[in-house]
C-alpha cells in the first residue's frame, strides 16, 4: 500500500530523479565519459551568465530593505552570499576548465559534484527569507517569492543536463521557501505559495523529460559516430587533395563532422558551423534575387524531406564578411538497416565546390543582356517579353494594358552644354523617380538614349491612360540638380494601349513610338494617345526633316517682319525679323511645323545663323534706320562662337549695331549659366541689345533679370487672351512693367489684337507692342518703300485707339 501511494504522488518518479546518474544508463565507458563531458560543457558555458544573474538578483532584494530595519540583515545576508558563491564555484570552473576537451574514459567529472553545488546555492538562498520574513510587508514577500520562482527556472534550464542537480535546487529552493512562509504566514501569501509549488513541480517533470531525450540524443549520436568514423577518414583524405570539400549532416538537416576546408570556404570555426541546419546555412542570408532563392530552398528542402539523392545543386551562401558565393553541392542519404531490415535515416553525406568565378560571369553576361547598365532598369530586349507576358494576361480579361514611352525634352541640348556625364546623371535620377512613383505598380524600362517606358496593367481607355500619364509628368514638376546646377526639365509622352493599339510587343511599342513623336510636335500637350492614320503624320514630317536640309542652299527661307509700335509717339519703331519656308511640293510651311524639326535635328543653328545674317543685310538697306529684332534659339548658344557670328554679320552688311537687338528666352538660360552669361556680355560690348523673350513663362525669372544684362523684357502672348477681360493677368502684367521700370528695362507686349488690350498697355506704360492690331508681318520691301507705316496710318483700329 505504501509504494502504490509513492507511485501516485510521484515519490518514486522523484526518487529515481534523485538517484540516477544519466552518464551511467551508457554501459560504454568511453562514451559515457563523453556524455560527462558534454554535460559539463552545457554547464560551463552558462555558468558565467548564471552567477552574474543570482549577485544581480540578491541585489535586487536588497534593495527593496533600503531603509527598512532588516536592511543590516539583508546587506549581511547578501556580503555571505557573494563570499560563498566564490568560495564554492569559482575554484570547481576553473578547475573543470583546464579539462575541458579531455573526452577519455578516465575522466574523472560527475554530476554529483555538480549536485553539491546546487545544494550549496539553494540552502544559501533557502535562508534569506527565513532572516528577513519577520519583520519584511508583504510587498517585499511577494517579490523574494517572484525573485525565487525566476531563480527555480534559470537555475533549472541551467542544470538541465544534470538532472539530478537540477532536481535538487528545485525542491530545495522550494521547500525552504514554503517553509519561511508558514512559519510567517500572511493570507495574501496563499496564491504565490500555489504558484510556486505548482512551478516548480512543472520544472521537475520537464527535467525528468529532457533528461531522458539526452540520453536518446547520445545514443544516436555515438552509433552515427561509430558506422562513419572509417568512411569519414578515408573521404577527408580525398578532400585534401582536391578543390571539393565534405560536407555532412544529421537527420534534421544539422551539420556533423565539418572539415577544414568546410570552414574555410564558410569563413566560419567549426564550433559556429557544427549543428547549424545546413538549410538555413545556405539560404537564410541571400538578399537577391528572391525568386532564385526560394527556387533553391525549395529543391535543397524536397530532397532532404524525400530522403533522396540530388546531384549538382546550385545553392549560395553569404559569408560573415559579406561576400556572396556560389556552391554546388551533390549529396545522398545515410540509410542504416538493423536486424529486422528495418531503414533508419542518419542524414546526408556528400561534396560541395565552390563555383562562384563561374557564375559571377555568367550573370554579368545575362545581366548586361537583359539591364541598361546606367540606370539598371529593364533594356529594350527584356522589356519586349515582359510586354508580351502582360498582353497573354489581357486575353481572358475585361482590361488592357498601357505602354507609355516617354522621351526628355531637350536632352540633347543638356548633353552638348554640360557634357555627358551630366546627360548620365540625369538619366539615373530620372530612373530612380520613375520606380519610385510606380514602385511595383509598374515596370519601368530605359529604351535607349533619353527614351524610357513604363507598363501599366488595368489600363482600357483614354481616360485612365491620360490619368497615368500626368502621374509621370508629375515626375518632372521638380527641378533636377544636374552639374551642381538646378534645371527645370520635361517631356513628351506617346501612350499605346493593347490589344486595341497593337497585339504584341512591337506593333505596340511602335504605336506608342508614332503618338511620341505627334506628342513632340504638338504645342498644346505633352502626352498624345496613338490613333490611326499617326504614322502617315510621322512620314510627312520626316519628310519635311530632309528637304529642310536643302531649304538654305535653294533660297527656300525668307523673312517677314512684325513692326513693334512706340506707345509714346504711336509710330513704328523697329520690326523683329520672322523666318518662313515656301516649299516647293507644299507650300508655305507654318513655322510652329518647321521649326521644331529643325530643332529635333540641329539644323537650327545654321538656320539662325542665316537669319542673323539676312535680317542684318535687309535692315543695313532701309532707309528710316530702325531696330531689327532676331530672336535666338538656346542651341546657339553651344558649339558656336555667337558673338563671332553677330560681329560678321555686322562687318559685311555695314548695319550699325544699335539697331540690332537679339532676343533670347529663359530656357538658353537653363545651362551652362556661366558661359552663357559671357557670351551675353560680349555682345553687348560689340553695341547690340538683348531683350528677354517670352517673360514669366520658364523659371526663375526675376533672378535671370538681375545677373544678365537685359535691355528690354517681352511680355508673353499668353499673357493676352482674346477676352477683353485680362482678369488675374492684368495684375501679372501690371507687376512685370513695374519691374522693369525699377530695373532701367524697357518692355513690348507681344499678341496684342484689341483695342481693349491696347489702351491697358498704353494706360500701364508698356514702351512697345506688337501684334496683329498693328500690323501683320510684312515683308523687306514693304519696309523699304514705306508702305508698312502708310498701312499703320490707314488702320482704322488702330486710329480709335490712339484718338
């Protein structure tokens, strides 16, 4: 009857605990002390961080007595305390230290030293609250229980390979305690005395379940040592004679029996390499290229799971320096059979190269085929498939998909004023803004040049394509700092939506191409949807490219002149030469048509340099000695010496300087300031005058006005609607004639077409106007025989005007 009740309370459980040294359940002697040994080593290496954790917590507890009158009683509890930890514990570690890799037979370490060790502890701890419990409140009770039950956990995790030490600092601690309690009872103290009891009998059941998965543990790990030791010598011998290395791992995928070369191709110790998953090993550390990295955690997973052979496995590895590496790796299961030819899987032996040279090659060769090495986006190439993938998605769906090309505004102009490396870096952080408004929304892809595209899916209409579209051209409404120098850049954008615009990659980037390059030449907007009959458009205008090229040397171009009005004497004063096309298969062709392809493909410097001539030698023959006005185009100002041009004009028509005035716009200011600013300069010495064209409507106008030497600001047309009411413009225009006049500048209003917008400017004190109330252009003759001024005289408008 007695042992049945020791059975049901666990007496008998317990005392097993109590009695049972693990190390002797393995009747080999050599192994056994090896089970000591690592017994030993579990505690060693904690030992430190646990003795460090009870002086904090004595300290702790001491604190609480602060001012308390067992303050004294605890201080001299604690002073002991440390006395005793170092007395009884330092001396046994440092001894066990110096046998720490002895792994014979004749060791002599047991667990019951260690078993003295934890009596000691307990029965130091055992007798704090017995001191302290009679005069100490009940919060300070609570906390010696809290304190103990914390100390019952570490200091059992901390003994879990000895159980019987782990057992017995449990129950010692545990005892103690409840025995302090009782002898100074307090009611409050019956749910913490419950908690620890119940805790700590917790502790002795998982101790008693770890103590015997130590001992299965071993045993596996002595018959696996045993069946490979022979084959283990003999395949470490043909590792030292080649590049390959050994690799082996336990049934959970831990890694077993490293070798030399293993730890140096891991640039890890075998201490940090032994038992590490061999899965995690290789992937848990590859950043890049998410998609390949599951790829191969998958194939490495599935055979290890299947229990099967595998063969050249491409796998990477992150060293601990940061370098990435490549390993392939071959390997096969360790199947034992017993005696009833049962199998049992011991793990995976097998060899591993280091392939990293190989393949660091290969993916530059696939990287440079498929990336745009600038920016590192998509290229043409990869970006076609990835077209193509996103329309087979549409085939089955309600919505289509958006290619929008976007190409630079005036990129060329960047490239040939502050060099390409600056033509480079724009074309990164254009890249960079592009990913970031889209991020995964989008695929974002250089095409070549200034040229990018981006790919947008849920895209079937115009509406939704134009909404897209200003998202890009928000990319732009920040300036770039580009060379140091802050520039306003856009661009035009061509959109193409399949499968209504095209059924495959090409015929839509084609399509997207046509409405790019209508988009370009179309003043109104910045983006153009694709239609049909586009390319037709594109065909003429190319056309009109090439025989723009023979249009100087065939006297194709001339000039008209638009007369500029005095508004204080109401008489003409100068004209602003305007250059026009008569074609001989179409016509006359409209400038807004002719001179953006003239621009688009450089022909528009030697076309003003022709004007600047012409217009001087048809003014050098007048015979009322007015102003001629030429306006200039930014790319005069790169790769030409301008003033050298002006000055030879000059020279041969005998045209007295002050009578020619050059006009420029805002954007020759854009780039290249500085050399830009000399070359200003340097006409004004030669007796010319410089106008600022098309005021107000580019950037940073005002500090444009006070670092170049301008004589007279042109107020934009836009400025001037066709409604008589200016509204919010009249104030604008108001603002710019008084900042003129407090800078010593003249202004001339451009556009001006009613009698309304003529007396404002009078009334404001604009200097000059022009527009077709005064006169259309005319042409040289008209000027020389005076009919311009006879024709001003019989305007009737002009006469209401004026009074």
């Amino acid at each position: 009857m007695s042992n049945d009740k020791n059975s049901v309370f666990g007496i008998e459980k317990l005392k097993s605990i109590f009695e049972d040294d693990v190390a002797n359940r393995i009747t080999d002697p050599k192994n056994a002390a090896l089970l000591r040994a690592e017994q030993f080593q579990i505690i060693r290496a904690n030992i430190s961080t646990v003795a460090l954790g009870n002086i904090f917590a004595g300290f702790l507890i001491v604190l609480t007595f602060v001012g308390k009158p067992d303050f004294v009683t605890s201080l001299i509890w604690y002073i002991g305390f440390l006395l005793i930890i170092s007395v009884s514990m330092g001396p046994s570690v440092r001894k066990r230290a110096k046998n720490k890799s002895k792994r014979t037979n004749k060791s002599t370490y047991s667990d019951r030293t260690q078993v003295k060790l934890s009596v000691v502890l307990a029965l130091i701890w055992v007798a704090m609250p017995f001191l302290v419990f009679g005069n100490a409140d009940i919060n300070q009770r609570l906390f010696i229980v809290a304190a103990t039950i914390a100390l019952i956990g570490v200091g059992s995790f901390f003994l879990s390979g000895v159980p019987r030490a782990a057992v017995t600092f449990s129950i010692l601690m545990m005892g103690g305690l409840v025995l302090a309690i009782a002898v100074n009872w307090h009611p409050m103290m019956l749910n913490s005395t419950i908690l620890l009891i119940s805790f700590t009998m917790l502790i002795v059941s998982i101790v008693k379940e770890n103590s015997r998965f130590l001992i299965d543990r071993m045993n596996d790990r002595i018959a696996l040592i045993e069946s490979n030791d022979t084959i283990s010598d003999l395949l470490r011998e043909h590792e030292d004679s080649g590049y390959e290395w050994l690799w082996e791992t336990g049934p959970q995928g831990e890694i077993r029996n490293v070798s030399k070369k293993f730890t140096q191709a891991a640039g890890l110790s075998s201490e940090k390499l032994l038992n590490k998953n061999i899965t995690n090993l290789l992937l848990g550390d590859c950043p890049d290229d998410p998609m390949r990295t599951q790829s191969c955690k998958h194939d490495i997973g599935k055979h290890i799971s299947l229990k099967k052979p595998f063969r050249d496995a491409i796998v990477r590895y992150m060293r601990p320096d940061g370098v990435l590496r490549w390993w392939k790796l071959s390997g096969r299961p360790i199947i034992e059979r017993d005696e009833n030819e049962d199998k049992e899987f011991l793990g995976y032996r097998g060899v591993a190269i280091d392939i990293t040279d190989s393949k660091n090659s290969e993916d530059k060769i696939a990287y440079m085929a498929l990336f745009d090495s600038l920016t590192n986006l998509p290229n043409r190439a990869s970006f076609k498939e990835q077209i193509d993938f996103s329309i087979g998605r549409t085939v089955d769906s309600d919505f289509g998909v958006a290619l929008f090309v976007i190409d630079l505004d005036k990129f060329k102009h960047i490239n040939d004023t502050l060099g390409h490396p600056a033509g480079d870096e724009l074309l990164v952080m254009v890249a960079k803004r592009l990913q970031n408004r889209f991020g995964e929304a989008a695929i974002v892809a250089r095409l070549g040049g200034d040229e990018f595209a981006v790919v947008i899916d849920g895209i079937n209409n115009a509406a939704m394509a134009q909404e897209h579209a200003l998202k890009i051209m928000e990319c732009f409404e920040k300036t770039f700092v580009i060379a140091g120098r802050k520039m306003g850049i856009s661009c035009s954008i061509g959109v193409a939506i399949a499968p209504d615009h095209g059924e495959n990659a090409g015929d839509l980037i084609k399509n997207a191409d046509l409405a790019l390059y209508r988009a370009k030449t179309d003043t109104s907007s910045s983006y153009n949807l694709f239609e049909a009959g586009m390319d037709l458009m594109v065909r003429e205008r190319r056309r009109l490219g090439q025989e723009l090229q023979l249009a100087i040397d065939n006297d194709e171009l001339y000039l008209l002149y638009q007369p500029l009005l005095s508004t204080a004497t109401d008489t003409i004063i100068g004209y602003e030469a305007l250059v026009r096309w008569k074609n001989p298969r179409c016509g006359i062709v409209n400038p807004d048509h002719f001179i953006p392809i003239a621009e688009e493909n450089g022909m528009i410097v030697d076309i003003g340099i022709w004007v600047i001539r012409q217009a001087c030698k048809e003014a050098a023959s007048w015979q009322n000695s007015k102003r001629v006005a030429v306006n200039l185009s930014p790319l005069q100002f790169v790769g030409i010496q301008l003033e050298s041009v002006v000055a030879l004009a000059l020279a041969d028509s005998g045209l007295v300087p002050s009578r020619l005035e050059l006009e420029i716009t805002e954007n020759s200011l854009m780039v290249n300031k500085d050399a830009t600013l000399n070359t200003l300069r340097n006409l004004r010495q030669l007796g010319i005058s410089i106008a600022l064209d098309d005021f107000g409507t580019g950037y940073s106008s005002l500090s444009y006005l006070m670092s170049y030497p301008f004589d007279k600001i042109k107020i934009d047309r836009s400025f001037l609607s066709t409604n008589d009411n200016l509204g919010t413009n009249a104030t604008l225009i108001r603002t710019i004639i008084g900042l003129a006049k407090s800078l010593g500048m003249r202004t001339t209003a451009e556009g001006v077409e009613t009698i309304e917008h003529l007396e404002f400017l009078k009334n404001e004190g604009c200097d000059e106007i022009q527009g077709f109330l005064i006169s259309q252009p005319v042409p040289p003759s008209a000027i020389e025989s005076g009919e311009d001024e006879k024709s001003l005289m019989e305007n009737a408008a002009f006469h209401q005007a004026t009074g």
